[in-house]
C-alpha cells in the first residue's frame, strides 16, 4: 500500500481527527443491537490513545437529511465506547462550531472526544468545501478509518484532507485495502469468486473486472435468474433483469474464452409467493412452475458448489445464495457459509448482508477477513479507485 498509515506519523500531544464507521443499527430506544463496527475500529483508536494523542472521533448515523434528528443521535454510540474502552468518552453536541473547538481544544493527551453526527449538516454528504474546512480547523493529523464510507467523496472521507498537514490510513482501512489489492493483484490460485445478491446491474462491474482474474465464478441469489433466462430457462415469478439478459450472455461467452468455470445452480427452492408460511418445494432449474418465484439454491446447487470450491486457495463472497432473512430460504447460504469456512483458503467476505449471513451461520470466526464495507468493497473489486483512499497522503520513497 502507498499510502501512509497511522504508524507512519507522531501523535503524541496531535489533535487527530478520526473518521470512524460507527453507523450501527440500534432499537427506538437507543439500544445497539450489533457493535461489530464498532469493535473493528478498537485497535486504531487503542494505538491513538497510548500515542498520546488528543483524539476526536466522527461518524455518521442513519440517513437524517442534512437535520438535526435525535433519532439519528450518536450519543448512545458514545456510552457503548466507553464501556469497550474502559474509559470516559467525552460527547460532543455538535461537530463544528466554537462549542466543538472548545471541547476539542480542552482535550488532554490521550483524551477522547466523539462528535455528533455529521449527516446532521448538508455539506457532509455534499463534500461542501467551507464544512471541509471546519471540520479540519486546528487539526494535525487526519486519520480514515471508516473502509464503509471510503468509496463517498464526503466532506470527512475526502473534503478534510485538502485541509489538513497529513492524512492517513487507520489500521482496518489498512487491512480492507491490503486484502482487496492482494485479491485483485496477486490471488493465491485457484482463485474463486463467488457472487450473490438480487441484481446482477448491482455487480455488473464486479463480474466484468473479475472475470479476468479468476478461475471460477459462482452465481446465486436473485441474480442467478437473469442468468438462467439468458439461457432460455422459464423462471416463473423470479426475479429477472431484462436489461441485463444480454450482458449475461456477454459474460457467459466471455467465461468460455477466457477458460472460466461458471456455476450456475442446477436446483432451487421455489414459493407460491414470498412469505415465510409459503408452499414450497424443491425443483430443477428446468421445471420451476410458472407463477412461483425462486427464493434460495437447492440442496443439489450446494453440492455442486461445495466440488467447485475443493482446492481453491483464494474465495472472495459477495452476496447471498437466496432470501436467507426468512428460514425457509436460508439453507443455501448457510450451506455454503460452512462450506467457505472449511476450505484450506484465504477468505474474503465482502458485504453486509453476506457478513451477516456468516455470522448467523456461525462461522464468522472462520473467516480469513470479513470487510466492513459493502458499497466500498465491491467498488475495489470492480477496480475503481476510492476517494477515501484518494485523498491520503502518498508514502515518500
């Protein structure tokens, strides 16, 4: 990696402002149901405050607009982070302004300040260039740590480091960018890529840009349809992107030239409608009735899929096999989350719903990496370059 990363610079006695992805899903109450996000950022914050560092700490939360909703509030994110760190999180009520520069300016060597959320202003999400600018004010050292916000051009993933002396790269922003460029660069072979997820137009360019890299693909999830019906399939009610039909036969073709394996399930589970009490059974790709919807891989597709991935030394998964949130249609996911797991490979996660899928399968411990960040994952995977890594400050030398 050519960018420079919080161990390239001094903190002690350094206000650093730290981006974070603290975006976690809380009840109407406040309380978090889930702090993974929150735990993965730890290390960097930990490395900060035994630095010395005067550490001021920024996410967003949710989607409030550009206005203040304390629906939206991170203060319950700042009680929890003080029980992860065993010590006090100073609040914050506000993110610029001469209150926040008095708060920040009163921290002491390893104190820590977290901020309110910053989609409470417009110019967060619209890279405002005096927002950017406040938001840097007094600041030394400009640390992203927040892999899920990395492919948005915001004012502090991307505006803020125009104003500070130095930015540079948390150690989870440091992980997610080292695994993907290893993947996309140099795979230990074979290397397998499977994908998921409703619409094949979300990955289009992860295929496109994958399909030259890798030995063998695995198509499931809702996206599959589109794929069987570009092979004349009749695929009932499922889902189906008409638009997309003939970029599947593109790929398709391409795979072949290429001596690209494509997977294709062979069996699915299908539903009279799409309900967890539905009617369902099991039937070929070939005899899916008409008027039912195909909601999960069958057991015969997870058995294929467990041959295909006998050997594979890299496994990058990015979607689910079906419509695992309801029981009846999580088998297939769940299949093949132990089977990742039991593979003698480097594997890569990618995905929120997909990292969720792993973990309710158990097997998230199992995992060589599970990213934090979905929209910015699968932009890396496409080989698009991200603004949040854009802007760090380039290594000398």
């Amino acid at each position: 990696m050519n960018k420079m990363t919080i161990e390239d610079v001094e903190l002690k006695g350094k206000r650093v402002f730290m981006r974070v992805d603290f975006n976690v899903p809380m009840d109407d109450d406040g309380n978090i149901s889930d702090d993974r996000r929150m735990r993965a950022t730890l290390p960097s914050i930990n490395y900060a405050i035994d630095h010395g560092a005067r550490l001021v700490l920024a996410s967003h939360l949710g989607r409030p607009k550009g206005e203040v909703n304390p629906k939206y509030s991170l203060a319950p994110v700042g009680k929890r982070l003080g029980r992860l760190l065993n010590r006090e999180v100073r609040f914050c009520p506000d993110c610029i302004g001469a209150q926040t520069r008095s708060m920040v300016d009163s921290l002491g060597d390893g104190g820590v300040l977290l901020m309110e959320n910053l989609r409470f202003y417009s110019g967060e999400e619209a890279n405002d260039e005096a927002f950017s600018r406040e938001l840097a004010e007094g600041i030394d050292v400009y640390v992203n740590n927040a892999f899920g916000t990395a492919h948005r051009a915001h004012a502090s993933t991307f505006g803020i480091t125009r104003f500070v002396p130095v930015s540079v790269a948390g150690f989870l922003m440091k992980r997610e960018i080292e695994y993907f460029e290893k993947v996309t660069t140099a795979p230990a072979r074979p290397f397998v890529a499977i994908l998921g997820g409703s619409k094949v137009s979300g990955k289009l360019g992860v295929i496109q840009n994958l399909i030259d890299r890798v030995d063998k693909i695995i198509i499931g999830g809702g996206m599959m349809f589109t794929f069987l019906k570009a092979m004349r399939h009749e695929v009932g009610q499922s889902l189906v992107e008409g638009e997309m039909i003939q970029f599947a036969l593109d790929m398709l073709k391409r795979a072949r030239e290429k001596a690209v394996r494509f997977y294709l399930p062979v069996d699915v589970v299908v539903a009279d409608r799409i309900d967890a009490g539905a009617n369902t059974k099991i039937v070929t790709v070939q005899e899916i009735p008409e008027g039912w919807f195909g909601l999960d891989i069958g057991p015969a597709s997870s058995k294929l899929f467990e041959l295909a991935l006998q050997g594979a030394k890299t496994i990058v998964w990015n979607g689910p096999m079906g419509m695992y949130e309801l029981d009846p249609f999580s088998r297939g996911t769940t299949a093949l989350a132990h089977t990742v797991a039991g593979c003698y490979a480097t594997t890569i996660i990618g995905g929120g719903d997909t990292a969720d899928a792993v973990n309710r399968a158990g097997e998230a411990d199992n995992m060589t990496f599970i990213s934090t960040g979905g929209g910015a994952s699968l932009k890396l995977l496409e080989g698009k370059n991200l603004p949040g890594i854009e802007g760090l400050t380039d290594k000398h030398g």
